[in-house]
C-alpha cells in the first residue's frame, strides 16, 4: 500500500521535475519558479473548478499556465539570458518571490478549498484493510498518460527530433533554418504547463495554498540532482525512488535507536538523537540522499554530465 | 606580500575613505536619537557585514549560493548558548567578544558543509547550497533542545557586574556602538583579503576555472577556502544579531533569511566591493520603513528586484561606477536632461502602479486590518474602492506611464549608447 502510495506520489514529483529538466537540459536555465507554476496550476484549476467544474479546469488550466511560462520566457527570461546565467536564475528566484506574493493577494494566505470532484471520490479497491481511494489510480492514470505522450513526442514527432537535436546542438539547428528562439519559448511553456497540470491534479490530492510552492520545490531540486542533471531517464527513476522513500518513512515508525542498532551501535539512552523516530526524520531523507549521491556519485544517478 | 596588502588597504585615499564611514557611522546616532532609528540602524550594520561576508561567494568566487543562512544562524545559534553558558560569571568583555564565538561557529559549519558543497560550481552548487540548507532548517525543528524549537533561545547580553571602559551593553545605543565597531573590523578584514594571493585566486576561479587549475591552483580548494571564511564572517553577523535582539530563532537560518541576503547583495551590485553595503542599507531600510507603510511591500520588493535583474544586472554600484566614469570623462552634463526627462514618465508610471496595488490588497488581502475594505488611503487620497473611477485612473496613470517611459526610455537608451561610444571612443 505504501509502495502505491510513493509510486502515486513519485510519478508526480516526475512531471515536475520532467519539466525542469527538460527546460534545464535545453536552455541551461535552472528554473527556481518552477514549483510556482505547480502552485499556479492549482489555484487555476480551483478557480476553474468553481466556475464550469474539474474537468474543463483539468485542460484549460495547464494551458493557462503554459501560456504564463511562454510569455514569462518571451518578455523575461530573454532579456535576462543577455546577462548571463546567473541573471537568469535570479530572474526566476525573484519570479517565484513574485508569484507566492500575487497568489497571496488574490487567493488570501489560507488554504483554498480545492476539492477532488464527486466522481473520484471514492475506494478503488482493499489491500491488506487499507483502501485505495479512486483518486489516486486517476493521478497514477494521468500522470503515465502524459510520460507515455511527452515520451511519444519526443521520440516520434518531427518537432520533437527538433527539440532533441537543440539539445545537443542549437547553432546546428538554427543553422538548418528552424527558429531556436522559439523552440525555447515553446520548451519553457511546455515544462511549465507540465508543472500546471502536476498542480491541477496534486493540488486536491494534498492542500493548495501559499505554501505548496516551497514545500515541493526543493525536493523537485533533489529530484533532479539525485537524478543526474538533464536526465530524464534519472529524473524518472529519482522520482519514484524519492517518493517510496518518502511515504514509507513516514508510515514506519520505528526509532533511529533502533536502526543504530541493527548495525551494532549503541546510543546513548535519553539523548536527543536517540528519540527520534524514522517519521519524524522524514523531511531531511532526500537531502541526505541528496548529499550522499553528491559524495558517491557527483553526476547523479544517470547523468551523463558532469556538472 | 603582506606589504602589498597593507599597501592596498591602508593607501592614503583609501585610509580617508575609513576613517570616514566610520566617522559617519558613529555620528549617525547623535542625528537620529529615536528607538526606531537606532534599532534600524542597528539591522544595517548586522546586514552589511552579512551580505559582504554573501558577496565573498557569489561576487568574489562565482558561487551563487542559496544556504547562506546556514552559517548566518549557525553563528546566532551558537553566541546564543555562549552567552547563556557564560552567565553571570561573565562580564561585559566576554559578550563583547561573543560575535568571534559566532564567527567561529560559522566556520566550522563552513568546514563540514562546505566540503560537500564546494565540489562544484555553478548550477550544481546552487542546488546542493539549497539542499543543504533546506536540510539544516529542517534539523532545527527537530532538535528542540538546542534550538528551541519554535520559541526559539533567548538570552540576555547584560550579564554580570562592573563594565567594560563604562559600557554594559545594556541600552541600544551601546550595542550599536559595538555592532559598528565589529561591522568596521570585520569590513576591513573582508577588503584586505580580496587583496590577498586568495582574494584573487578566488576571482581567478570565479572567471576561469580551467585555466587557474592550468596555472596549478586547485579550484576546488579555493573555493572550499573561501567558503569557509565566508562562513566566518556569516557566523559574525550572526553573532551580532543573536547580542541585538537576544533572541535567535529557527526563522535565522531558514531559505527565507538566504533570500533576502542573496536580494540585497544583488540589488546593491556583486561586481564592487562596496555594492553589498549599498544593498544590505537601502533593502533593510525599504524593508521596514516600506514594510511599515504597507501590507504589499514584498510584492514591490519582488517588482524592484525582477526591475533591477532585467535593467542594471550589475547593481547599484555598477550604475554608480557608470556615472563615475562618464563624469570624470567630463560627459556626465550631457546625460542629465535625459535622466531627468524619463525620471517623470516612470513616476507616473510607479504611481499608477502603487494605486493599482494598493487599491487591489485592500480590496482582497482578506484578514487584517482592511479586509474586504470598500474604501482605503493611497498616498494620502481616500479612494472608493466599489466605485470605477478611482480603477480607471489608476489604470489610465499606468497606461499613459508605460507608453511614455517606452517611448522616453527608448530615446535615453539612445543617447545612453552615443555618450557611452564617445567615453569609450575617447579611451581608445
């Protein structure tokens, strides 16, 4: 059950972090507002949602979203990639300062009410007493949906040969006559849209608020660091990994005593350290496997470059 | 090579411009004798030693950082428990000497994190320091015993009998003079080592790492080195802000603290060593007397930030130094009718802007004071906020604004470029 759990919660996290990377790999932006875009996608499908229902707010507001990324690209990042990258990323760090602060004055700083729809509210089947509500199988469902379309699209579709071959060499690309300045544009857009519609369907899975933006952005950062920089095949396997590790951690609850123990150290009784327990060290594990992939292995899980 | 440095820091010009800073910054109380100011002026010594100890990464060694917070709190953290620790046995010499306890703190944590941190540049380092950091602030929830969980630790800095030379650091105008005092040395020390053989290796790295590993230099090493000292001063500024408010909590070393530090030495100018000072005065300054005005000054911070990034990617200091250059080139005269022409459509435009803003949070920024408010002040005008007309000016401002700062803007950028090919004409 908590392996569905993670794989539900990982193929999520890899629709972020798809996004990030393919913008990372193509234009060598580190897109610091990239969770922004998930948050934007939420509240766009909550206030959709109260308007004309979910199931338009599932297709109109990842568009919506990729609109915003796409104009962000054309009228910001653009000018900023004059300066340099480090300009760029700051752009995108100040862009996420931004966002969290307009979504604070149009949404208000509590969470909205953003529902799952009656239709997938529900069990979907029992495994071991526990229930496995419907709307998780519709997030693993939507979530493999689009890795199989973006996959097909990437690898079947003239445009995305294009997209691939601007990977490797886009003086190459341009010099055949296509319009890298737009590919970019449409690249941006794409993975932002990407992150909407991980909003759209993560944001009534879990809470949408404020918040949700740095809660989630930082760990899409591990995913993708973990996964080797401009990999998708890494950020795919990191994801699900990070995920699992994630809800099983929470749902054990054994203590760090005991794990100690079990490679044959003693803590001393009493202490701080000695206490905790594995849930309560849930939030620091993909940063510590973050930082021991770091040491062991600096490019990552499949990175195929180095820094 | 030690008299090269002296040389450097101690130059006759350069002695004047200390002697200076410092003269002003221990006048400045005797202007401004309000609580209010004193305590903000307090905040800018703390934050200018904070964000040069920053620019010693990001400008210095190329390495944009997103954990700088780390060392900042580590340092509060640990001067906090000293100074607890010390207690009544301690004395007024001792807590003067508390923000070395921080700086050393710091350093350490430089020395553990930044081995794990400094085995890349760029984008990869960006990403471990915001890793890292996101892993302290986490740790510091979960060890409440030493940091206090969400309380935080207290203390308090007047501790003991007796004084030292007739300061108990008790009122703030005493901590501010040890805040300047600290702040002067530790500035001093930042400048003299960008003049050491490692000041400039660092900058070596910064702009070409393959060819200072060519020349011999391990590059990795400089820039553990770097982050490490850089890490003291961090834990220095810390220290001095655990003495200011003796009071330190989790929220010091958190990614928000890194932001704002990594906002204000950008704004002030990474490319001048005294960009970051510029910065870390005017951002804490906008910060609360901005703050004080009102609720959107994060949403005007962001929008002067995103400005400055796409308009004067170097900082402050760098648009300072332009008009330096054009000035001494005798070619400053020329640019001033310009200046002045687009100073007025941009006015318009940021207070078009402002009424646009203001009127939008106090009709939706739900809680607090004006929530759902049907009227509200804006630069002193009573607006009717149900009413269309105050929206359609304020629109209409912005509109007449922004066409006029495009179409002026464009003309200054025109004459920008003519006088800056004369100044470098000339030059050549």
């Amino acid at each position: 059950m908590s392996l569905l759990n993670g794989i539900t919660y990982g193929l999520l996290l890899f629709m972020l972090s798809s996004g990030l990377t393919l913008i990372f790999s193509m234009m060598g932006i580190l897109n610091f507002a990239h969770a922004s875009f998930y948050m934007l996608g939420a509240y766009f499908a909550y206030q959709i949602s109260t308007w004309i229902g979910f199931w338009p707010g599932l297709l109109v507001a990842p568009l919506l979203v990729g609109a915003v990324g796409a104009a962000v690209e054309r009228y910001g990042l653009r000018r900023a990639h004059r300066f340099g990258h480090v300009a760029e990323l700051l752009f995108t760090f100040g862009l996420a300062f931004l966002v969290e602060e307009i979504v604070h004055l149009i949404w208000g700083k509590v969470a909205v009410d953003y529902r799952i729809p009656v239709e997938l509210d529900g069990t979907l089947f029992s495994l071991f007493d526990t229930d496995f509500p419907i709307y998780k199988g519709f997030m693993m469902l939507v979530s493999v949906g689009m890795l199989i379309a973006l996959y097909a699209l990437l690898t079947r579709t003239r445009i995305g040969l294009i997209i691939q071959a601007a990977l490797t060499k886009p003086d190459m690309v341009e010099a055949l006559g296509h319009n890298v300045p737009r590919i970019f544009m449409l690249v941006f857009g794409g993975g932002t849209a990407l992150a909407g519609l991980a909003g759209v369907i993560g944001g009534n899975a879990f809470v949408t608020e404020p918040g949700m933006a740095a809660a989630v952005g930082s760990i899409v950062f591990v995913v993708v660091v973990v996964g080797g920089l401009g990999s998708l095949g890494g950020a795919f396997v990191a994801s699900l990994l990070i995920g699992c590790i994630q809800t099983f951690s929470v749902a054990l609850s054994i203590s760090v005593t005991d794990v100690f123990a079990l490679i044959g150290v003693d803590l001393p009784e009493g202490s701080q350290l000695a206490r905790l327990t594995i849930t309560q060290l849930a939030p620091i594990l993909p940063y510590m496997l973050m930082v021991a992939i770091l040491i062991f292995r600096p490019r990552g899980l499949m990175g195929a470059r180095e820094s | 090579m030690n008299s090269h440095v002296s040389e450097a820091v101690f130059r006759r010009g350069r002695l004047l411009l200390w002697g200076a800073c410092l003269a002003v910054a221990i006048a400045l109380p005797l202007v401004f004798k309000s609580g209010f100011m004193l305590s903000l002026l307090c905040q800018m010594g703390v934050m200018v030693v904070f964000a040069l100890s920053y620019n010693m990464l990001l400008g210095q060694t190329g390495l944009l950082s997103f954990g700088h917070a780390v060392y900042f709190g580590m340092g509060a953290f640990i001067s906090m428990h000293a100074l607890n620790i010390i207690g009544k046995d301690g004395g007024p010499l001792l807590v003067a000497l508390l923000p070395l306890v921080g700086g050393l703190a710091g350093l350490l944590a430089g020395v553990v994190l930044g081995y794990v941190t400094t085995k890349k540049a760029g984008t990869t380092f960006a990403m471990i320091s915001l890793g890292i950091g996101e892993l302290v602030a986490a740790c510091a929830l979960m060890f409440p015993g030493f940091f206090g969980g969400e309380g935080g630790v207290s203390g308090n800095r007047v501790i003991g009998k007796g004084n030292l030379l007739g300061f108990t650091w008790g009122p703030q105008v005493e901590m501010y003079g040890l805040i300047v005092a600290w702040a002067f040395l530790a500035t001093v020390a930042m400048f003299a080592l960008t003049q050491t053989p490692l000041g400039r290796m660092a900058n070596a790295v910064r702009d070409n790492p393959e060819r200072a590993e060519f020349v011999g230099y391990d590059t990795q090493r400089v820039r553990y080195l770097m982050l490490i000292l850089s890490g003291f001063f961090a834990g220095v500024a810390g220290g001095l802000t655990a003495l200011n408010y003796e009071i330190v909590t989790a929220e010091t070393l958190n990614a928000h603290t890194s932001g704002v530090v990594l906002l204000m030495t950008f704004v002030g100018g990474i490319g001048f060593f005294y960009g970051p000072i510029i910065g870390a005065i005017l951002v804490t300054v906008m910060q609360i007397v901005i703050g004080g005005m009102t609720q959107a000054w994060l949403l005007y911070f962001g929008l002067f930030f995103l400005f400055m990034v796409l308009m004067a990617p170097g900082g402050i200091a760098s648009v300072i130094s332009m008009q330096r250059n054009l000035w001494q080139a005798g070619l400053f005269g020329r640019m001033v009718p310009h200046y002045l022409a687009v100073a007025l459509p941009m006015l318009v435009l940021t207070a078009g802007l402002v009424g646009l803003i203001e009127m939008s949070y106090a009709l939706l920024a739900g809680e607090g004071v004006g929530a759902g408010d049907t009227a509200t002040q804006v630069m002193g005008m009573q607006m009717q906020l149900n009413s269309p007309a105050p929206w359609a000016i304020a629109l209409a401002t912005t509109a007449v604004g922004m066409a006029l700062t495009r179409w002026i803007g464009g003309r200054t950028r025109a004459a920008w470029n003519a006088t800056l090919s004369t100044l470098h004409g000339d030059r050549t």
